[in-house]
C-alpha cells in the first residue's frame, strides 16, 4: 500500500463526506429525527441528529479502497456495528443507558476475543507489569470509557467532532513513528470524514453527530488506541493515550466525581462540563469551542513528545499536566466544594492590580 493510495483514501472519503452530510440533514428533517432546544440545550431550532451516519459511509468507502489487512479488523468492525445499531435506535427512540452500556460491554468483549487486549502497563521506576486476568477488566474499562467520553463532551456544535479529529490526528503522528500500519490508514480516514463534517457541524451547526456518531468515534478512538499506543513499551507508555485523550477523560470523571458529590445518579446530565463552564464565564460559544481545540492538540502534543522524551522531560510534562488537571478539576468544581485556589493566584499573578 502506497503513500499516494493513502492520499487518494483521504481525498475520496473527504469528498464524500462533504456529498452525502447534505443528504443526512434532508433526510433527517423528512421523518423527525431532530434535536430540539430545552433548558440544557441552547442551540435554535430542530437540529438534525443522524449525523453519523455522514462519517459512517465515507470511512466504510475508504476501507474498501485501501483494503488493509488485519487480524482483529473483522472483530473491531462487528463491535462498530454493534455500537452504530445501538447510536441508530437512540437517536430514533431513546435508549435506557443500561441498555447502551450492555451493547458497548458486548463489543468490547468481541474486541477482546479477538485477541486485541491492554496485556500490560509500564510504571515509571516499576517496568513492565503483565496484567494477567485484569487485561480483560482494563480493556473493557477503557473502551467502554472513553465511547461514552466523547459522547458526554458533545455538547457544543463541533467540540466532539473536532477534538476526535485532533486525537486521530496525534495517533497518526505516532504511528507513523512507530511504523503502524493500521493505525495510521484508521487514522487517515477518520480525520478526513471529520474535517468535512465539521464543515456543517462547527458553529452554527446544520447537524449533529447524535449518538450515533459520539458512540461510533469514542469506540473507534479507544480501539485505534490500543491498536498503537500501548504496543509501544516504553517508560511512561501508558500515560501516553491517557494525556492525549486528557480532555473527554478529565471532563468524564470530573462529571462522576461530581454527581457523587451532590449525591446524583451517575447519568444526570448538568451544566457543569468543562465547555459550559467556559461558557459561564463570558467566552461565546465559538471561542470556547476553540479553546477546547486548544486544550486537545496542547494535551496530543505532550503525548507525542512523551513517545521520545529523557526522564528528565518525561517528569517535567507530567508534573505540567498534572497542574493543567488540577486546573480543570477547579473549573468543574470538583475541588473544595467549588473553590478555586489555584486559579485565584494565577489571577493575582496575570491581574497584580
């Protein structure tokens, strides 16, 4: 498989996106499957919802193009049929969330089955640590957590889309260092039918991913992840898809730890993620989406320098995301009933009058 083949996957699947988007919104608006506006929502109007199915098709053609090869492809394509069904009915019907969380349960497992599992981790000054049994728990844990990450920060027209778009776009960098095939034609495929998505879905968007598209990406993302990024056994290696996903994993369980707090079921949705809060704050929606993209290809680009990065550098980041998650952690009012203290003196500092 060429360079040049890869570059015509793109361009078809970028095009195609942008042919058949148009297509979903009509037939969206034709038999009712909208979004409409409530006290959470602020968007106007009814919002088409079967967004993902505009990602769905494009990637699918592209995959028949390149046809790539790999002995847990046909497993990790059932477990994404699965997961589509399951967004499709939700979005036409309303799914109780045990029921969505059964069906990523369930895909997990044929993921797993197929061979494809978290075996290890490496810990700094420990090595490597074979799981054994927990490797089963650990994937599980990690797929079906980071499919409902980025289901829980779609919530502004072009967050989800855009910081999955960055997050494949980090993983693509890394697996070209690593020489990881699949990864990098997964990669490819999937920022090509995001960034013509977005053309209709960033702010004001004409159509929404729905759950369709936020369980087909988070699912895709967690997969694609341990198909690269904990094959590389390397100190501090599984750090490395943690701080690149940083954002959706922060705002997730910033949202549990939050609902325990005010003692809330665990599915409660609030206005406390960390968009709205920015929004709270004056910035529009437009900037906030943006500054979001920031915070995503900020946190990617620590995970790619962390690939090669001396002991001593290694430290020096973590010890940089470690205040940039505390500061998150303040922003969500997770810390001291709400309080900010670190964000206080970082005012003082900028703000001295």
């Amino acid at each position: 498989m060429s360079f040049l083949d890869m570059i015509i996957a793109f361009i078809i699947t970028f095009i195609i996106t942008i042919i058949i988007t148009p297509l979903i919104i009509k037939a969206s608006k034709k038999f009712g499957v909208v979004d409409r506006p409530n006290d959470r929502k602020k968007h106007n109007g009814e919002i088409p919802l079967l967004g993902g199915l505009a990602l769905i098709l494009p990637i699918t053609i592209g995959l028949i193009w390149l046809q790539p090869e790999h002995p847990q492809l046909f497993a990790i394509s059932l477990g994404a049929l699965l997961i589509i069904t399951i967004g499709v009915v939700d979005d036409l019907y309303s799914v109780k969330p045990v029921v969505k969380l059964f069906a990523q349960i369930t895909a997990s497992i044929m993921v797993i089955a197929a061979g494809l599992k978290i075996e290890f981790l490496t810990i700094p000054f420990m090595g490597s640590v074979d799981l054994g049994v927990w490797s089963y728990i650990i994937t599980v844990l990690w797929i079906v957590g980071i499919t409902n990450a980025i289901n829980l920060i779609d919530g502004l027209d072009g967050l989800a889309g855009g910081v999955s778009a960055i997050a494949f776009l980090s993983m693509f960098v890394m697996a070209i260092t690593d020489g990881v095939t699949i990864v990098i034609i997964l990669s490819i495929l999937f920022i090509a039918a995001l960034s013509g998505f977005l053309i209709y879905n960033f702010y004001p968007a004409k159509i929404f991913l729905g759950d369709t598209g936020s369980l087909f990406i988070g699912y895709s993302i967690a997969v694609v992840s341990m198909l690269g990024l904990f094959k590389n056994v390397t100190l501090f290696s599984f750090i490395i898809p943690i701080v690149m996903l940083l954002i959706p994993i922060c705002d997730t369980i910033f949202a549990i730890i939050r609902r325990a707090i005010n003692k809330q079921h665990i599915m409660t949705a609030d206005r406390k993620h960390i968009h709205y809060v920015l929004l709270e704050m004056g910035f529009s929606h437009r900037a906030t989406v943006l500054m979001m993209y920031a915070f995503s290809a900020f946190f990617g680009a620590m995970a790619i320098i962390f690939t090669n990065a001396t002991m001593i550098l290694s430290l020096f980041i973590m010890a940089f995301v470690i205040l940039a998650l505390h500061l998150l952690a303040e922003l969500t009012g997770v810390v001291q009933g709400g309080r900010t203290p670190v964000l206080n003196q970082l005012k003082r500092l900028l703000n001295p009058k």
